[in-house]
C-alpha cells in the first residue's frame, strides 16, 4: 500500500510518502525562523505559511520518492490535536486529493502517530515491531507531555500527562528567561552540556507521586525567582551554563523517573520515547542508561523523526488500514483537542 500523508498542526508543513511501513520520502519545511521573532508560535501566521507550502512540500515528497498521485493507494493527513486553523489546511487539502482520485483518506491523531515514529528507521532496523509490545512510551514535546500504555498493535491507554505546561514548553520559557532565542530547547540542551548539573538544586515537581502525571510550570517559576535573586548569573557564562544544565537535570530526572516507574509497575520489556523534547542530548543519555540498569529495551525515535513529520502519519496510517480500519468521511471535521 502507498500512502501520502500531510502534518501541519503546528509550526512543520511537512508530507511524507509510507510504502508497505518503509518512508520513501519525508520533507519538513519548518517556521522556526518565522516565529522566532514573536518568541512563540502565532497561529495566523502559521496558517498563512501552510497554505504558501503545503502543495510545493506535498510535490517534492511525491518526486522524492518517484511516485504519481494516480499510484496511491489512500491519503492521510493530522485530524488533531493541534492549532484548528494549521490542522485545517492538511486535513483538507488531503481530503480534497482523496476525493480527486478517488482513494479512501484517513484522519488521524497526532500523538498517536508519535507513538509509531521511534519505528521509523532506526538502529537496529525494526522489521516487526509488535515483537516490542506492550511497551511503556513517553510523548513529550512543546504541546504535549504523555505517558501511554502501548499494549498491543494499535491498541493503547494513556496513562497520565501534564496538568499544566508541557515539558518542551518549560524548557523554552526557562530559556526565554535567560535570553535564549525561541524555541530555546536545543540552545539550553548546547549550554547544559558544559555545566555542571549538580551546581544547583532545582525541584523534582511530582516525580515522587503515585499517579502517571506530569507539572512543569512550578519549575519555570522556581527558576524565574532564582534568577530574580541571582541576576549577575546572566552575565556569567560559566554559571550560565551551570544553570542550564541543573534546569535540564531536573526536567530529565522527572521524564526518565516516571517513565520507569510506569514501566516497571506496568511490567512491560520496553520503553520507547518521541517528540521534539526526545532530541535532547541528556534526556536520551539517561533513558537510554536508565533502561539497561531496570533490564528494559529503549527505542528512542531518531532525531529527524522527533520533531512533527509527516512519515509518522503515514505509518500509522497505513497500519490502520491495512488493519481493516475504514477510512474516514471526506467531510470529517478537524479536532483541535482530541484525548488520546
Ligand atoms: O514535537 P515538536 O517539534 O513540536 C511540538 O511541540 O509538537 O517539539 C518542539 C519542542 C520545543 O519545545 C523545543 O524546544 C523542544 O521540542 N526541543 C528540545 C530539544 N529539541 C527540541 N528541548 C530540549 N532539548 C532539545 N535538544
Ligand atoms: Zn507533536
């Protein structure tokens, strides 16, 4: 089966080409540099840049990976969750091509097609997942901090999430606060690894709780009074980098302590994790050491398939029908909050 599927619930136009779960092709075309100046994503703006993109990202997929429209088998695109204006370009342009060539097109859920992407790739190459389930999987980006239950092929239970910020957020508006460029994540994650992590003490917000849920803003907040009472930090570049580093300890202690802690009570072989925060060069260290110490086996998505892409659309999308799910209505309705 050959699927076209388009992502564009956030700040990524991207389209992507899955043949038989192998991606043929996967472009991105990021608006970082577009949002940058407004310090965050602006969902007019974002729209706009879209609808500029969607068809000429959409056709160099298509040549990437030498295939015709008339040769698909179905389309696929994010129904939710995400920015309802930026989800309606992709869903309705993939609904639009389904309905021109007349193949089935599929909506599906964004963290959901998270769940498949550390299956995209990868070292070893995966040729049979399901041999890796149930595994315990943690989704955690700018907009989403997520603990599932992947029990079976296609068949998964949330298991907690953040009440509050999302883990990636926590990470931009610490850095914002130092004066770090938005989205701040990958510049602190460069700082942080010359500090020294233990150089201050930072909270552990619920790591110790029993349920599966996450809170990051009192952390963000603990770090804005530190620095309300530590200012000549910011003109000390060591200490700076000290900073960073123990912020980043302590969003990573959380991630990976929860993540295990499920994992274990859940009694699961393996662990996985996706999401743009899964770029982040200490939190995939220590999942990946915390893992082998409790005997469980990390699949951690490749950095490319981290961040929002379209490949991971069309894997699921595929699995689905492949699976016997029906394809969606051509009129099916975005759904900018949709649980998991
Ligand atoms: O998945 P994603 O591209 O978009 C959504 O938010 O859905 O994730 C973007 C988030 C941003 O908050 C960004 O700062 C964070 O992922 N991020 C990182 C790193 N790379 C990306 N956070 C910490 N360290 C990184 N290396
Ligand atoms: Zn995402």
């Amino acid at each position: 089966m050959k699927v076209l599927a388009l992502e564009t619930s956030c700040d990524e136009t991207s389209a992507a080409v899955v043949r038989d779960g192998r991606v043929l092709a996967n472009v991105v075309s990021s608006q970082i540099a577009l949002h940058a100046e407004y310090g965050g994503v602006v969902p007019e703006l974002a729209t706009r840049e879209h609808l500029r993109n969607l068809m000429p990202v959409a056709q160099a997929a298509l040549r990437e990976a030498a295939v015709t429209p008339a040769s698909l088998d179905a389309v696929a695109a994010t129904r939710g969750p995400g920015l309802p204006s930026a989800l309606l370009v992709g869903l309705r342009a993939a609904q639009a091509v389904a309905f021109a060539l007349g193949k089935p097109f599929l909506g599906v859920h964004h963290h959901e097609a998270h769940l498949y992407s550390p299956w995209i790739g990868g070292e070893p190459p995966c040729a049979d997942f399901t041999a890796f389930q149930p595994n315990v999987s943690l989704v955690v980006s700018g907009g989403h901090t997520l603990l599932v239950l992947v029990e079976a092929e296609l068949r998964h239970r949330l298991l907690g999430s953040t009440v509050d910020d999302a883990a990636g957020e926590c990470f931009d508006k610490v850095a914002k606060l130092i004066g770090l460029p938005y989205p701040g994540g990958p510049a602190l994650d460069r700082l942080a690894q010359e500090g020294n992590a233990r150089a201050f003490d930072f909270p552990r917000p619920m790591l110790s709780d029993p349920d599966d849920d996450f809170s990051f803003s009192g952390l963000k907040t603990s770090v804005r009074y530190f620095l309300r009472d530590h200012q000549e930090i910011l003109d000390d570049g060591n200490r700076l980098r000290d900073l960073c580093a123990s912020v980043q300890s302590a969003i990573v202690d959380v991630l990976v302590g929860k993540t295990i802690k499920a994992a274990r009570r859940c009694g699961v072989r393996c662990v996985t994790a996706s999401g743009g925060v899964t770029c982040n060069s200490s939190l995939r260290a220590e999942l990946v050491a915390a893992c082998q110490r409790d005997g469980f086996t990390p699949r951690l998505a490749e950095r490319a398939f981290c961040t929002d892409n379209a490949a991971m659309v069309g894997v699921l999308a595929e699995r689905k029908l492949t699976s016997g799910v029906a394809p969606s209505d051509l009129d099916e309705e975005i759904q900018p909050s949709w649980a998991l």
